[in-house]
C-alpha cells in the first residue's frame, strides 16, 4: 500500500482515492499475491495515517504545505522577535479592503480601495494609514512614511516587507539609505514572517470594514450574490470619509483597546517603550517642505540638463523655475538634481546653487493636480491610436494636453480621473490637519507626552533634531548606479 501510495497518489497530478485503490488492485493481482486484498476502508485509513506536510507537499506544493510545516517561535531565547522598542522593528504592508466606495462628486461606483499599513512590531500600534484607488507602488510607500514622520517625528529603524516590486524601487531605496533605515525582506510565502502585521488586516474586517455598508463578505459565495444584495449597489461610502474614519478606528479605538498579546493596549507598550529606552530627541525629524521633497521620485539619472530656454526635461515633459533661477548662466547646461510630485505632473522641483526650486510644466493648466498614472494612461492611449505606424512615436507635452482635454479621453482616463480626485481629498485631510491624540499621562511621563503632541520644539531641541536641510542630493555613482 506505501509503495502504490507513495507512486500515485502523493504526486502533482493528484489522483483521487478510490482511482488509486483501482491501481492497488491491478498491482496486486499482477503480484499474484495468495492473501485476500485488502478493503478500500483499509486503504483509505493508510492514506490518513501518512497525512501530513509531506504528503500535501507532494500532492499541492510547497505553498500549500506550508501550513502544517513545523514552527519556531525564535532562534535564540534571548532574541526580541519584534525589537525591545519603539520604532526598532516595523512592517509595511498593502491589503484591498473588503468594500465598495463610490465617488463623493458623481456617485459612480470606484470599486474597492487599497490599504497601505504602517504598524510598529515592539508596541503593535498603527504608526500610519494611507488609502489609495491605485495598486501599490512606490507612491503609496512614501506617503505611509510621511504619515510617519508627520504624526510622530521619527523615522522607522528597520523596515520588513514583502516580495513586491514597489519595495525594491529605487526611489523607496534611496529614502531608506537617506535616513539610515535597514530594509528586510520576508521569505516569499511565508506569510508567519508578516503575522504581525497580516494579522492586523484580518481584525480590521471583521472589526470595522464589515460593520459597514456595501463590504464585500457576501461576495465569498457568489452563487447568493443577487442583484439586491450586490455590494457594488449598497456602496455608500466614499474615499475621504472612509480615510476619516479608518484614521479614528486605527489611532483612537484600535490603539486604546488591550491587545491579547500585549495584555495592554499598544499605546500604553508604545510610551512604557519610550520610557524605557528614551525619547532620542537626536533622532527627530522636521516634518516641513524639505522632508516632503526628499519623498518626492526623481528621473532615472537623478538628474536633468537644463536647457537654455526650455527648462529641465522630466518624464517628457520640460519644466522652468518659478523665480526664473534656471536662467542663470552658470546653471544652464548644466545637469542637477531634479524631482517631481508623482500626484501633481504640473509641479517639479530643481536643486539650484544649494536650495530646492519650484517648478512648473508646460501647460500647467492642463497637468496641475493630475496624477502621473493619468498622464501615463493618456499616453497608452495615444500610442495604441497609433498603432499603425512601425516605429516608435515620441508624444510631446502639447499632444499630451490636448488628449487629456478632448473628447477622445476613454472611460479608463475618466475613472482614473475619479480616482485622482478622491486621492486629492485624502491629501487634504492628511496635510490640512494634524491627528492629535490623548496619550495617557502614566508610564511615559509628561515629557514624553508633551514632545509626541507637539510639533513645536524648544531652540535646544531643535539644534539636535535631524533636518532635510542638511541633505544634499548623492551623486551619481552613490546613488542612481
């Protein structure tokens, strides 16, 4: 019975019970054995007792196995699987939340979001939330970190994530290298490295998201789905309420509720941490202009020629100062330093003798707060119109404003568009107001109380706190090669 088992049916093609008994019994009778076969009963309780992770390996995979593979809570006994402290260890990760939203101008449905979370190992509190219409990328990892660095002026130590492309871009790199933060990447389907944060994901369904109008549990069994219960008829909810919301449940409820681990809520592990490892006011970060600068994606060189007359070239796009700095004779010809808004392609930012300079596109009235996804779209679009041509079209920015502004836009270009505007509403609300929150005045004392809600630091503190000022673009060969 092992041998016909182990040769038929823990194999890839999964054969079924009784096909494999059929073949037991072939093998049986060419072995001309004198003892009576044994019954199907039999064979079937020998199948179960080899049941296992080798078996499913075998039959399903690897992935599938993975399981009923053996756990190991920790390598050492004396090594801290989540950090000793705060903003020691933390994990980012994205989920698509179960629910559908519509737009909060037309009422279309948009479909159901993305959700990018920012959460610390040590305390298990929710550092940042960022909500978005767009698959992850590098966008949705820059906006999670300056959450961060918004609300509490620190910069994570080591980040874990995930196999996914966003994660090893360079742009998400070079903000990580710039701020001395370590990058640990999860074994791919091993999903216990993540637990602390996958976890989470789950809590928030069944907590908050499921509570709510038009989420998507029914959809499980879609043979029950009518067009009644469609989630996409209930939706009701739109991106920047439900960012609201969410930003209340994961900051206020969430953060002061006990955890079953922690048997203490996070936000009271988060302060004794502090407590206990100090405030490191020399690791504080100035949440201004430059900070938002430094997140913001560059060329793939870094850097671009600026040419007299035209400005710098950036996506295909030419860009001049506001304060016509480019003009300068020492500046132009010259290759600098340049970055733009991924969610505004009309703005751009030029790195001139020592200082960041705004600048503005061609058409600026055109591409002002619309996302790069959109200009890239448009231009899909436009090179699939011109498809019957052999070579290669380069579109300018003039052909590119006129199709985002004319009738031939198609229906991708418009939800793409609803998209941008819900995101715009987020943006306000996580630049328009700062989240404060009542931090219980045990564990970490008033002065650490006092220095996690304000953003206002004394003269001393802020000769020791860590500036964008004082970061200058690398070079080259340091990093863009």
């Amino acid at each position: 019975m092992d041998e016909v088992i182990e040769s038929h049916y823990e194999t890839l093609k999964q054969r079924g019970k009784l096909a494999t008994y059929g073949v037991f019994s072939q093998e049986w009778e060419k072995a001309g054995r004198s003892e009576p076969l044994p019954s199907y009963v039999a064979f079937s309780s020998r199948i179960k007792q080899r049941a296992g992770y080798q078996q499913t390996k075998k039959r399903l995979g690897s992935r599938a196995a993975y399981q009923q593979s053996k756990f190991y809570w920790e390598l050492e006994f004396t090594t801290p699987r989540h950090g000793d402290r705060p903003f020691e260890i933390c994990h980012i990760d994205h989920t698509q939340l179960d629910i559908e939203l519509v737009c909060s101008r037309t009422g279309r449905n948009l479909g159901r979001p993305w959700a990018t979370l920012l959460i610390d190992a040590m305390s298990r509190r929710i550092l940042a939330v960022y909500l978005t219409f767009d698959e992850p990328s590098y966008r949705s990892c820059m906006m999670v970190l300056r959450i961060c660095v918004q609300r509490f002026s620190r910069f994570p130590e080591t980040i874990v994530v995930d196999g996914g492309a966003e994660f090893g871009s360079t742009y998400f790199e070079t903000l990580l290298a710039a701020f001395g933060c370590t990058k640990k990447q999860r074994p791919a389907a091993k999903a216990r490295f993540g637990s602390v944060i996958e976890r989470l994901f789950g809590t928030t369904n069944t907590e908050f998201l499921y509570n709510l109008r038009g989420n998507t549990q029914i959809t499980k069994n879609v043979r029950i789905v009518t067009k009644s219960n469609n989630p996409k008829g209930q939706a009701v909810w739109t991106l920047d309420e439900l960012y609201d919301h969410f930003c209340a449940y994961s900051y206020e409820f969430y953060d002061s509720r006990e955890h079953p681990t922690l048997l203490q809520s996070p936000r009271h592990t988060f302060l004794a941490g502090l407590a206990m490892s100090g405030s490191r006011p020399h690791k504080k970060i100035v949440y201004d202009e430059n900070f938002k600068i430094f997140t913001l994606p560059s060329t793939p060189k870094g850097t671009a020629k600026v040419q007299p007359s035209r400005g710098v070239k950036i996506n295909y796009l030419y860009y001049w100062s506001v304060d016509d700095s480019l003009l300068n004779p020492e500046v132009e010809g010259t290759n600098i330093p340049v970055r733009y808004d991924p969610f505004d392609m009309g703005t751009a930012y030029a790195y001139v003798k020592g200082q960041w300079v705004r600048c503005i596109s061609d058409y600026y009235k055109t591409f002002h707060n619309r996302s790069e996804r959109e200009v890239k779209l448009a231009s899909l679009e436009m090179h699939r119109s011109r498809q019957n041509h052999a070579q290669r079209i380069t579109i300018s920015a003039k052909e590119k404003a006129v199709y985002l502004e004319s009738a031939e836009a198609k229906e991708v270009l418009l939800l793409q568009r609803l998209h941008d505007l819900a995101r715009q509403d987020i943006h306000s609300i996580i630049e328009g107001e700062r989240i404060e929150q009542n931090y219980p005045k045990k564990l970490g004392g008033e002065e650490i109380e006092k220095e996690l809600k304000s953003s206002i630091f004394s003269p001393q503190q802020s000769a020791n706190l860590e500036t964008t000022n004082s970061i200058e673009p690398y070079k080259d060969e340091e990093l863009w090669r």
